[in-house]
C-alpha cells in the first residue's frame, strides 16, 4: 500500500487527512473513514491500511482541522483507562464544535477530493466510521445519499437524541445500506437508543443490520486504547469485509 498525509481544501479551511492507496494499477473505489474522537495516529493509519490492502482507496479527514493538525493533544496513554478519560476531556470542546452543518460541509469537499483523484473510481464511496465518526458518517450519508453507497458504523454514540438534527431522525434519506454495530452498557447509545434508531430505519425502508456486540465497551475496536475488546474488533473486520465486498466489490485482475 502507498501511505502519505495530505491537505484537502474545504469551506472552513484545510483538512489534513491519511491517504491510503492499494499497490497496482487503480482506479479503486473508495472509503471514506471517520475517525474517532483520539483523531489520526498510527492505529487508524493501520486499520486504513488493511482495508487499503483489499483493494480500496482510503480517506482518513482530520475531523478536528479548525483547531489545527493532528495530534491536538498528547495522546500518551489511551491505554490507561484513567489517563483515558482526562485525555477524552481535552478533546470534548472539538466534539462540541463539530455541528451538523459544519459535518456536511466537510464531508462535500472530502468526498470531491476523491472524486478528483486518479487511483479512485467513478461512483458513490462507502462511508466507515468509528465513535463519533460512525455518528459523523450517518449524518454525511443522510445529507450525501447519491454519493455515499453504504456505511458501516461501529460503536457510535448519541445517534439518538431529542434534538431536531438527530441523525436517526433523517435516515428516511439513505439509499443504500447501512451496519451498525453497538458497544454492550454503553451510555451514550443506550437499548432505548438502539431500539428507537432501528425502528426509524424499518419505518423508512432503509437495508439495514443492527447488532450489539456482548461485552464489548464503547471503543471496542481500537487496540491503542484502554477500551479495547479482542472479540469485537475481529467481529468489527468480518462484518466490515462482508459490507464491503457486497456492496463495494473491487475490480477483479
């Protein structure tokens, strides 16, 4: 695979973001990766690049850029479950600011990004997001549904919630097919959260699958955190790969 950093130019400014290419001749189609809440260091870098190695391009937005490039903070020690938690609090001001506005905007200019590259195929992409990226990415697909093909979310939080921008309140906008996989006791999307987003999902028609992965903490696929979970990451690679090569299969030869 073919790794480097680059600057996307969007309404608010320039997004740095991982670039991820598979090796051999493109056009290849494309996935459009939200990033959770830590931001891009080497672990996303290395998820980006296995799904990079099944033959897909890979875009990985800096989510944070108005407050400046990766890393904002000093993320030593993720792995600490007390450490964690201050280091998730340093971030929370960049969540906050991140409306559904400023979410669509973004996610326009990344997807033109791909559109004008080479190596990338014609078409819509697939949208992957974790933590608040799976949140990030539904709302991009609801605003997008031409351009984003199908989304694969993994253990989002507050995809429910009172507001009139609640991303489960404009699912009957997809068209395409979406996964959702959800942390066990996980406060931020409780049962009743779960429940009321597969219902609007039924309600609207939309191709959909909903699981909760059984111990598993919010987090669970991220091996440089404290919130790692072996079971539910590998589960996370087979249900992603099987999305994938249903909906987004790669070019044979």
């Amino acid at each position: 695979m073919r790794s480097t950093t680059v600057d996307i130019s969007t309404p608010d400014g320039t997004a740095d973001a991982y670039l991820i290419l598979p090796e051999g001749a493109g056009p290849n189609p494309a996935v459009l990766l939200f990033m959770d809440a830590f931001g891009l260091r080497p672990r996303l870098e290395e998820m980006a690049g296995r799904i990079a190695d099944r033959g897909y391009a890979v875009l990985v937005p800096n989510l944070f850029y108005r407050a400046g490039r990766a890393p904002l903070v000093d993320l030593s020690g993720i792995d600490d479950p007390e450490r964690r938690g201050t280091i998730f609090q340093k971030i929370m001001p960049q969540i906050q600011a991140l409306d559904t506005a400023a979410i669509v905007r973004d996610a326009g200019a990344y997807l033109d990004y791909l559109q004008g590259l080479p190596d990338v195929a014609d078409g819509p992409v697939a949208a992957v997001g974790y933590c608040m990226g799976g949140t990030n990415a539904l709302k991009a697909m609801e605003a997008y549904p031409d351009r984003i093909a199908t989304l694969a979310s993994f253990h989002a939080g507050r995809v429910v919630g009172d507001a009139p921008d609640s991303p489960h309140r404009a699912v009957g906008q997809i068209t395409g097919e979406v996964y959702f996989a959800h942390a066990d006791n996980d406060s931020s999307m409780t049962p009743e959260h779960i429940a009321a987003l597969e219902s609007a999902l039924r309600e609207a028609g939309v191709t959909h699958t909903s699981e909760v992965y059984e111990g598993a903490p919010h987090g669970f696929t991220m091996s440089d955190t404290a919130s790692h979970h072996e079971a539910g990451e590998q589960r996370h690679w087979e249900r992603l790969f099987e999305l994938l090569d249903r909906r987004m299969p790669v070019r044979a030869g």
